[in-house]
C-alpha cells in the first residue's frame, strides 16, 4: 500500500473535461444533422398522377391518372 502513495491516479477534472468536450460535441453534431435533415424535407413534383389533381376522390384519382398501373399488364415471374 505504500508503494501506491507515491503515484497519483488520473486526474478526475481532467477525465472530466474529456467526457463533457466529448458531450458537447456530441450534442452539436446531432443539432447540425438534424438542422441539415429538416432543411431537407419538403413536398416534391412528381409525374406519378398526372392528371388526377381533378379527381373526386381517390379511387377515381387511380383509375384516370395516366401512367396508372391499374391497366398495365402482369407481368409475372416464375422461380425454378
């Protein structure tokens, strides 16, 4: 036991001061990720339903829109 009284253990402010540069930057990657990911989202054009903005509802919507696949052919696959 004496032989450990000479020798100082790590410093605990300075493992403290590690954990919390650690901490702090941690928690501003996760703010500018999430700033940069919410920047991001939105609404987008796109050509699926054209000519569907008049439908009534829906189903008709599916049915009269072009590029529908309500009318395109099966198309099938067969697994040997």
């Amino acid at each position: 036991p004496s032989a450990l009284a000479g020798q100082s253990g790590p410093d605990h402010a300075v493992i403290g001061g590690v954990v919390a540069v650690v901490v702090f930057i941690t928690l501003c990657l996760v703010i500018v990720l999430g700033r940069y990911l919410a920047r991001h989202k939105g609404t987008y054009l796109t050509n699926e339903a054209k000519g569907a903005e008049d439908a009534p509802d829906a189903d008709t919507a599916i049915i009269n829109a072009e590029g529908s696949q309500a009318n395109a052919e099966d198309k099938k696959e067969y697994f040997i």
